[in-house]
C-alpha cells in the first residue's frame, strides 16, 4: 500500500516522506483512539495511562470500545500477540506491542496468549525446523523478559501447538484466507484455556503493518460464527538511520537490540542515530534541531517517561539551546535503554523451567 510515497508492507515500511498516519488510518479504515478513551481506560483499571498511550504511539484502533463496553459489564476479553522470528534477538521496535501488552495484561487482569510463528519462517525464510524451533526459544526468553503474568500468560510455538482445535480452526479459516495467525483471534483455538467461553473478545495489540492481515480475519470471522477481534494498532518505530529507514533485521546497526552491552548502544547511537542537528554548532544555535527527523529525540518521546523532562528538551534543542551530543547522551543513559542491554543477563539465567512456566509447549529439554 502506497502513503505519501512510503510502502507498506509487513515487517515495517520504507519511505522518503513522513508517513501521514491520519491518511493510512482512513486508507485502513481503523478509528482513531481519542482522550476520552485514554480516561476511559484510567476510570476502569485505576491506572495511569501507560507512555505509549499518553504520547500516541498507539492510536489507531477497532472496535475498542466495544471490548471496554464488555469489561465494564464485566466480562473480560483475552490479549493475543505475536511474533515472527525475524532475528536472533529484539529490538527496541520489536518490544513495542510488548511492552504495551503488558501494560494492558496488568492493567485489565486478563489472559495473552502469545504466538511465534515459527512454521512461516521455515517456509518462507528458508530455515531448518530445528532452526526455526531454536529461533522460536531464543525469542520466547526476550518476550517473557518483558516481565508478564506467569499465570496468565501462553505463549506458543506453531510447530508445538498447532494440532486439536487449533487446527480445526486453521482449517476452518483455510477454506477462507490462507495465513494462519487468524486463529489464535478465536477462543475456541484454546480449549485448555477458554473452554465453554467462545464467545470471549479477543484484543490484538500489535503494529500497524499487521492491520491488513486482522481485516481479513475479521471479514472471515462472522462467516464462521465467530466474533471479530479488536485492535490496538502502534505507529512505526524508525530505524537509528532515520525516520525513512526500515529496521533491517539482515543490519544490527539499524536498532538497538536487547543484546547489545551499554558499550555497544553507546557506539550505535553516537555513530548511526540520525541527527536532526544543524552542520556547525553557529548554524544549530542560530536555527535549532529538525525535531521532526531526529532519532535520538524520536526514541526519547518513545521512551522517556518524565514528560516535563522530554519537554524541556523539545525546547532547548529545537531552539538550538541545546546540541546534539547532548541529546545522544540521554538518550545513552536513559536507563531503559542501558536495561534493555541488560536483558541479556536475564536471558542467559533464564532455565528451560522458566520457559515452561509460560506453558512453551516444547519436547525440547535446552538447558539455556
Ligand atoms: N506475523 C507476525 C510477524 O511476522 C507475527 C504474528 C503472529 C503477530 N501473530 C501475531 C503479530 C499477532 C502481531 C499480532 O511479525
């Protein structure tokens, strides 16, 4: 799909221009998340909205409220997510739709179910099965360091899984549309979890490249007797190249990844995040920052939790008061991003029994 010259596809976008989300929204026919949510979603759960809903990285939307409607009557709904394995580790683009899962997993109380498309990535990506399955574990320890609800969270390999109701339900949706990340958009995929409940909601937090496939789940839903999944969709992350680069799995220095050291976030941001910066320093002090193209302020506005702080610097460095060097240095030493290195600790600590906590239904025994 075509949006101010940028292409949409799966996996991300590329583009020279500045995506004009109001443009893709309506291109989509998503809704759009307004105030009056975000206070609706405070009043329910007693919460402060989280970062990413304060600051609209995710804004585009369907059928929300009625998932919300549900809830205040006191029925729950159930959270799906997913991921295809598209590197070794995450990125920072990568945790996004997790983060925020966790987010709405603590804030509503309620199940995820968490797939990893490990079968596509064998057929399209040209990996071996035990390649893709190892992928699939790798994977499962950087999600689960998100930090979710042991009891109330299944994760879930399609090789492992795919079998029973599940794949009654592939079936069902195959005569349809031929992908198979429809399905866990079904209650009935899971009977050890929701038997007797299939007419649970389903809330689908993930990117906005993703939106296409989850139309078509919903055209395929009511054909089946099913009900439609809601969405909550995320705006791009950009590439530390800028905001028209595509995070290239095939480049580690287009992201940060939760396996990099502090050392290696340092040199990454120093030497690749784009700069919004003027060329000389009389030119930045006399003209300011390009907010617009910056990287290190982008991923600040993602991540920087202190709004007054964030604030501040929109002001200085986009007068010029403040310089570029500067700005890389916070973004450096957020201590998110230092965290997000650290996971790596985690990883490595984390027994195949931790897995298994998540329920990975897995005949592997790996001791890492
Ligand atoms: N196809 C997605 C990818 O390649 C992975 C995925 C499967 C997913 N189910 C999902 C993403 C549900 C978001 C929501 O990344």
């Amino acid at each position: 799909m075509e949006n101010n010259g940028a292409k949409i596809e799966e996996g991300g976008v590329s583009s020279k221009n500045k995506i004009d989300y109001d443009k893709l929204i309506d291109q989509f026919g998503c809704q759009r998340l307004d105030q009056s949510f975000v206070d609706r979603v405070f009043r329910l759960t007693g919460r402060s909205p989280h970062i990413f809903l304060r600051r609209n990285v995710f804004f585009p939307h369907r059928d929300l409220n009625e998932v919300l409607d549900a809830y205040e009557r006191g029925d729950k709904f159930y959270l799906y997510t997913g991921r295809g394995l598209s590197s070794e580790a995450l990125h920072l683009g990568h945790l996004i739709p997790f983060m925020f899962t966790k987010y709405l997993q603590e804030a509503f109380k309620v199940p995820l179910v968490i797939q990893l498309t490990d079968d596509e990535k064998c057929m399209w990506k040209n990996l071996t099965v035990e390649e893709s399955k190892r992928l699939a574990r790798e994977n499962a320890k950087d999600i689960i360091a998100c930090g979710f609800d042991v009891s109330r969270t299944f994760i879930f390999s399609d090789f492992d899984y795919v079998g029973g109701a599940f794949y009654e339900n592939m079936v069902r949706v195959a005569k349809c549309v031929t992908y198979n990340k429809a399905v866990p958009s079904f209650p009935s995929s899971f009977p050890h979890l929701f038997s007797g409940n299939d007419k649970l909601c389903c809330l689908i937090p993930c990117a906005i490249d993703q939106d296409p496939y989850f139309r078509m789940t919903r055209d395929v839903a009511p054909r089946l007797g099913y009900k439609k999944p809601a969405l909550i969709e995320s705006s791009f992350f950009p590439a530390l190249q800028g905001v028209s680069g595509k995070m290239n799995a095939g480049d580690p220095n287009s992201a940060i990844y939760v396996t990099d050291s502090p050392k290696e976030i340092k040199n990454k941001v120093n030497k690749y995040a784009f700069s919004g910066g003027q060329d000389s320093v009389e030119n930045h002090r006399k003209y300011g920052a390009n907010l617009e193209v910056d990287i290190p302020f982008k991923y600040l506005s993602f991540f920087l939790e202190d709004d007054e702080e964030l604030e501040h610097i929109r002001k200085e460095y986009g007068s010029g008061r403040m310089l570029t060097g500067e700005v890389k240095k916070k973004l450096i030493w957020w201590k998110d991003t230092v965290q997000q290195g650290q996971r790596l600790l985690m990883r490595w600590s984390m027994r195949s029994w931790q897995l298994d906590h998540f329920q990975i239904c897995s005949t592997e025994s790996a001791g890492s």
